[in-house]
C-alpha cells in the first residue's frame, strides 16, 4: 500500500526527515513513535503533500503509484487520508457541506455518482455512529467552537464518511482525556480493515492500548531507528526514548 | 475690470463645476422659496472655497479624486435609453427586494419606473415634487446632517440639490416591508454627473426598512455624488441598505448620515462592489440615551478597483452601543482603504462599542489600509476595536485539499467563509440571496455557496 524509500525532507530549510524507510501493507496499522522534534508530524504531513514540506529526496509509492507527485487534493481522491492533530476552524461553512464537497470530489474522482443532499445526509447519519459524534455539530461551522476532544472526533467522523485506503492520524490522542480517547480509538477500530492501511504517529504509548498496532516504528532524529512488535511501545514507555540513541553518521 | 482682479481665482475644475452651476441654477423652477436658494448658494460657496480634496488631507490621505476633478462632467439627461433601463433589472440581481420601489434616473424621480407611493401617511415621494408643493415639510430636516467643515462633496450635492427620495414614517407606523430606492445613472456619450439626496424621518416608534441600490450600464463613464440624511425619532427602528454596483468606470461619493434619537436601533449594511474610484463616509449620531448602531459593511474589489469607507460613530450620549463589522476583499490590483472612528464624549458613560474590520487579500498586488480608531473622553466605557488584513490562511487552504476538494474550490469557500458573516446579517431575503449568488460567480471557484452556508 504505501512504500517509502530514503525520504528526506525539510521545512524553512532545516532538513527533519533524514532517510525514512518504510512500508505498510493493506490491513496493517503501523505506530510510528517519537520524542518531540523526531519527525513525525513532519512525516504526516509530507505524506498528505502540505505545501512549503519540501521532499529533497527519496520516493514515496503508494498503490504503486507516486505519491509525491501528486497534489493534495489528487493524493486524498486516490484514498489518502490525514486527520489533523490541530482541525482548523472555517467558519461560514457547515460541516456537511465541506464533507459533502470532499466526498464528491472523490466520488467524481473515482468515476462513481455525485450524492445529493438526501443521499448524502443518509451516509453523515450512519457514519455519525462511529464516534457517537452529536448530530448538531454535523451542522456547525467546520471544528468552529468545537472543544478538543470534539474536534478529534470530527476527524474520525470525517475519514470514515471519506473511506480511505491509507489513513494517517497525526497525534490522534494530543488533547483527550480518557473517556474520549476510547470513543475515538473505537471509532478507529471499528475503521480497521483488510483493504485499509493506517499510520498512527503518537509520542505516547497510551494510544496503543486501545488501537494495537501490528508494527511499532521509532522515528528519531528523522529515521526510522528501530521496529518491532507491539511490545516495542511498552519497552519504550519504561525506558524512554534515550536507549535508542540516533545512528552513528545520521547528523 | 477691477471686480475681475479682486474675485478669487479658483482652480479650473472648480470654476466648471461654477458655470455647471449657474447653468443648472437658470433652469430651476422660479418659485422655489428663498431657503432652498439659499442652501444651494451656500453648497457652490462651500464647494468653491473648499474645492477638491488632495492626498494631503488626513480624510484623504489614502484615496485620490485626481480622476473625478479632471474629468468635465455635464449634468445627465432625465431621460434613459431602452439599454440603458436593462440594467435597471440587473441591479437587484433579477430579483425584486421590494414591492414598493422608487426609480430615479440621473439622480430625477421616474415614476413610469416606481411603484407603490405613499399611503396611510407614510410619504413615500419624490423629493422634487414635494419641493415643488410642499418645501415646508422637508426644510426642518434636509441638509442638517451632510454639512460640515471639509465636506466637499456634500456641498457639492447640496449646490445641485434638485430631486431624490423623501421618505417620511409617522409615529408608531411599522412598515414590514422594504422599501427599496434605485439609482440609476444612463449617461449616454459624455461623462455625467448627479446628485440624488435622500431624506428619511423616522418618526416615534416606527420602523422602516430602505434599501438604496447605485448602478448604470457597463463601462458607462459618470459619478454619483449621493447624500443620504436618515432621522430616527425616540424608539425608531431603521434598516438601511446600500448597494453600490455602479459600472466598472464610473465614480461613486456617497454621504450616509444617521442622527439617533433616545433607544432607537439603525443598522447600516453597506455593500460595496462596482465603480472604479469609491468613497463612502457614514457618520453617524446618538442624540440621545440608550440607542444602537450596527455597521455592516463588505467591499470586494478587483481589478484596479479603490474602494475608500470612512465611518464616523460619534457617543455623544450614554449608554449606547455600537456593532461595527466591516469586512473587505481585494483582488488584482484592487486597493481598499478603511478608515473607522469611534468618539466616546466626555459623559458618554456606559458606552459599549465593538469595532471590526478584516481584510483579504487575494493578490500579491491588492492591498488595503485600515486605521480603526477609538476616541474615548470618559472613564466608564467598554470599547474595543481590531483589525486584521491578510491572505487565506494556507493551513486552512491545506485542510481542504487534504479531503479531496481541488485548490480552486478550496479557495473560493474560503473566501466566501471570510463574507458570510456579513452576508448573512443581511435580513432582506432576496438581498441576501442575490448577494449570495454575485459573491458565487465573482469568487475563483466552484462552489454552491447557498449550500455551504451554516
């Protein structure tokens, strides 16, 4: 599904992606872990193709296609999906309508028919479900208003009305206390399966316990320095990230 | 001649407008009362001391008239062509804002074009004929607002004070409906000049809704000099409108003023779109305790469109308060200017007043300049103004595209998003509606904005 080879990129000119190797096959869930200041988010974002996060080299393939040479827009119609660690508020435009907007795009994308109102509205309410999102914030300006925890679930709300095929959750967990971190992680899960891969970035382990990973990565210093099992969450949060220190030659 | 040598030499535009003046003078009715003479006279003569403003005025820093003063306009004919009147249809979007509407071409009342006129002592007239039969009526209230020192074009509007609209609401009356006033211009070959006036007296209590629409055909070369006087006794209720969607070569000046009597409400929605050189003043005033002013305002601007606003708020009374959100868009070579004053006098306790303005910019060449400015002179007010002018926030554009919607779409709902408040405060349907649609087909992208709305 996505394939990344030696990626480097920077932003503002500092590089923060030093050489990722990674690869995630349809059905897995990757957890890709790291202190602060590792890449992660850097990583996420250079995936969904945010402008001004240059790829100075190195290759992304997904579905065997080239990722990067697409834009943003092109990368979500071909199934990618990136929820947001901080959702950005619009206000004037409703919830449905920026959703109904991205559905269509992709739809159209995909050769399939545009959803009316009714059709549309019909798909917003089975989805709801998935993260017990309020119906009224369905109808509220995109995130405007919305607490924390709200806005995690809009994005959830979002991917599954968007049905990706390589979702990307950039610290899903930032921000939620335990109540709404379970809702959201079984918002996730019940997102899960064969045809769909998911990177979860997270500094913490916690997020683990409630959607497990089938690999665990450590990104430091912008690579990928260890992967593992789900175990390698657990080990990291006894012993921290300094035991894995940064490859010998990688500054 | 000696008289000759002692007369002061006025600059060359100032002595056109002094011979369009006297020609225009020569063919006014002969019975007109001596008051009425007298405004005019003191208009040119304000007019002639005053003569154009130069960017070396604070008022004007920003916004040259250069092309209005070099340019020779005639007085327009009353008459409009067929063409001319095609346009008429387009002003209010091809949609009817109001059953009862006042048409004037080349700022003169034309009643095959109107419907619906006075009735239950609501006046509804022109202000022609009222001058012509009843001047009494009007003299208490015209030009008690628009005067002042520095206002050249309001003198200049007083100096060919001849027709417009006279609305006048007794107390207690409540018009549902709106009222709509419409400004043609029908210039033919030459550059035109008119200056309609507008006179509204809201009696105790009333309420009334106007709206006032300035337009004229495509590429048509003319200026519109409007003033507008709106009088709100104790309690009245106004909404007033302004749509200016004058042709893309044409000058517009507008003069709103609003004097608010004891617990009245006015609110100013004020759209700005056409013309290729606008400047619109809105100077408002609490004459008395408890009143409420709102100030709506949205320009969009493109190509090498200026559009100026000034607005004046003046606490001269306490506990009253103030709504000002004026936003702006500008794209191309469009260059904005606002320019709020609000002034708390000293007394004016309990003030609460709100000042917004937000500007953006969608080229790398548009730009605008905002100076918000809060005057307070007594201790016990609550005030606040900001002002932010900026490009559309790339994150936000980012957001969208990562969901599949095409950057073009992306940035025409933001843009949008940006107007809606305003757009949305706008409470006459088919305005609101009409505005809707022009903002849809002036923005750079695919999007239904009548769905997107919240």
């Amino acid at each position: 599904m996505l394939d990344i080879q030696n990626l480097h990129a920077s932003v503002g000119g500092n590089e923060i992606l030093r050489g990722v190797n990674l690869s995630v096959p349809a059905g897995e869930v990757h957890a890709i872990m790291g202190p602060n200041g590792s890449g992660k988010s850097t990583l996420a974002h250079v995936l969904a193709g945010r402008p001004g996060y240059e790829v100075t080299k190195g290759e992304v393939r997904y579905k065997g296609k080239d990722l990067l040479a697409m834009s943003p827009e092109e990368r979500a119609r071909e199934g990618v999906f990136l929820a947001f660690q901080y959702p950005v508020e619009i206000s004037g435009v409703s919830n449905v309508y920026f959703l109904k907007a991205a559905a269509n795009a992709i739809r159209k994308h995909r050769g399939q028919p545009e959803l009316d109102a009714i059709d549309f509205l019909a798909l917003v309410k089975e989805k709801a479900k998935v993260v017990a999102i309020d119906e009224s914030l369905i109808k509220r300006p995109v995130n405007e208003g919305f607490s924390g925890g709200e806005k995690k679930r809009n994005e959830i709300f979002q991917m599954a009305v968007l049905d990706p095929a390589l979702a990307i959750l950039d610290e899903t967990d930032s921000g939620l206390d335990i109540d709404a971190l379970r809702i959201v992680a079984a918002g996730v899960n019940q997102l899960r399966s064969p045809e769909r891969a998911m990177v979860l970035v997270t500094h913490y382990q916690r997020l683990l316990d409630y959607i497990v990973p089938d690999v665990v990565h450590v990104l430091l210093d912008g690579r990928i320095v260890r992967s593992g099992g789900k175990d390698l969450a657990l080990e990291l949060e006894k012993k921290g990230y300094e035991w894995l220190e940064a490859p010998a030659g990688s500054r | 001649m000696t008289t000759a040598a002692q007369a002061p030499t006025f600059p060359a535009e100032v002595v056109r407008w002094r011979e369009e003046f006297d020609s225009f003078r020569a063919g006014l009715p002969r019975e007109e009362p001596e008051w009425l003479r007298a405004l005019r006279t003191t208009g040119m003569g304000a007019f002639e001391e005053l003569g154009f403003p130069t960017t070396r005025q604070e008022d004007w820093r920003h916004t040259s008239v250069a092309p209005i003063a070099r340019t020779s306009f005639r007085r327009a004919p009353t008459t409009a062509s067929v063409a001319d009147l095609a346009v008429l249809g387009s002003l209010d979007f091809g949609r009817a804002f109001a059953r009862r509407q006042l048409v004037f071409v080349n700022g003169r009342y034309a009643p095959d074009l109107s419907s619906g006129t006075s009735a239950d002592g609501v006046h509804l007239r022109s202000l022609r004929e009222v001058l012509d039969r009843e001047p009494q009526i009007v003299q208490p209230h015209l030009d008690r607002q628009a005067s002042g020192p520095g206002r050249c074009f309001a003198a200049l509007n007083s100096a060919f004070l001849d027709d417009g609209a006279f609305l006048s609401v007794p107390a207690g009356t409540v018009l549902t409906e709106p009222i709509h006033l419409v400004f043609l211009s029908a210039p033919g070959s030459q550059p035109t000049a008119s200056h309609p006036r507008v006179l509204v007296w809201a009696g105790r209590k009333s309420q009334a809704t106007i709206i006032e629409s300035y337009g004229g055909p495509a590429d048509a070369v003319y200026l519109t000099n409007a003033v507008s006087e709106i009088t709100l006794e104790d309690g009245a209720v106004v909404d007033h409108y302004r749509l200016q969607r004058e042709s893309a070569r044409a000058f517009h000046v507008g003069t709103l003023c609003a004097t608010q009597g004891r617990a009245t409400r006015f609110a100013s929605h004020a759209i700005s779109l056409g013309a290729s050189l606008s400047r619109l003043d809105i100077r408002q005033v609490f004459a008395g305790e408890g009143g409420e002013c709102v100030l709506n305002g949205l320009f969009l601007g493109g190509d090498r469109q200026h559009m100026d606003t000034h607005t004046w708020v003046d606490h001269a009374q306490p506990h009253c308060s103030t709504r000002e959100l004026y936003k702006g868009i500008v794209d191309d070579q469009a260059r904005g200017v606002f320019v709020g004053r609000i002034l708390v006098r000293p007394g004016a306790q309990k003030t609460d007043a709100i000042q917004t303005n937000k500007n953006l910019i969608l080229s790398r060449e548009a730009l605008v300049d905002s100076l918000p400015q809060l005057e307070i002179l007594a201790d016990d007010v609550k005030c606040k103004h900001g002002s932010t002018t900026g490009q559309l926030d790339p994150l936000a554009l980012f957001y969208l595209r990562s969901r599949g919607i095409g950057e073009d779409a992306a940035r025409a709902l933001l843009t949008y998003a940006f107007a809606s408040d305003v757009v949305q405060r706008i409470g006459v349907e088919a305005l609101r509606a009409g505005l809707t649609e022009h903002l849809q087909r002036r923005l750079p992208g695919p999007v239904d904005i009548k769905e997107a709305a919240v």
